[in-house]
C-alpha cells in the first residue's frame, strides 16, 4: 500500500489541484472526473498483478472515506486521479481530507 499525505488540496472550476506528500518526497496532485474515463498515473512506476487499484481517500483516522477501483495508466510527473466518485465526494468533504491511499497486489 502506498500512503500519500494531502498538504494542500484546492478546487479549480471542475478539478482539485493540490500537493501530497510520500515518504519525504512531494508530489502535485490532480484529481478531476472521468472526462477521459477513470485514471489512476502516479508519479512513479509500480508493478501491480491487478487491472484495477483500489484508490482511497481518507479523513483522520479513515472515519471518513470516499474510494474507487481504478485501472493505473502507468507513470506520470503528478498524482492523478480520475474519478468521478472522488471528485463528486471531495466537492463536499474537501477540508475533511488528510490521506490518498493507493493499494494493489
């Protein structure tokens, strides 16, 4: 599992744009709907046995979560999610926010 914390995460029109961190490496983040159809790049590869990844927003202590299977689309410079779910869900729980957990096989 991979856990990226939320540092800032902000509404742009019809898309988030923000900055995660994992490890003590920082990522920009974008997180907008399925426009191309679902997506998950991260920015870096990762070798998964499964077509979809569950891909997990989460507030303190995950009392709060919106998640997603997602096909992962291989590598990016960025974090980018696209899913209608969680950007519909982040609309309303923006603030309320703290972790992007990706888990995979």
């Amino acid at each position: 599992m991979l856990e990226f914390k939320i540092i800032k995460l902000n509404i742009n029109q019809s898309y988030f744009f923000g900055e995660v961190e994992f490890r003590t490496d920082k990522y920009k983040v974008n997180i907008q709907n399925e426009r191309r159809g679902k997506v998950l790049r991260l920015p870096f590869q990762i070798e998964s046995k499964s077509e979809k990844i569950i891909v997990r927003v989460s507030g303190p202590q995950g009392v709060l979560f919106v998640e997603d299977y997602l096909p992962y689309k291989g590598e990016s410079e960025w974090l980018e999610i696209d899913s209608n779910e969680i950007a519909f869900y982040l609309a309303d729980h923006q603030d309320q926010l703290d972790t992007i957990e990706i888990m995979y096989e």
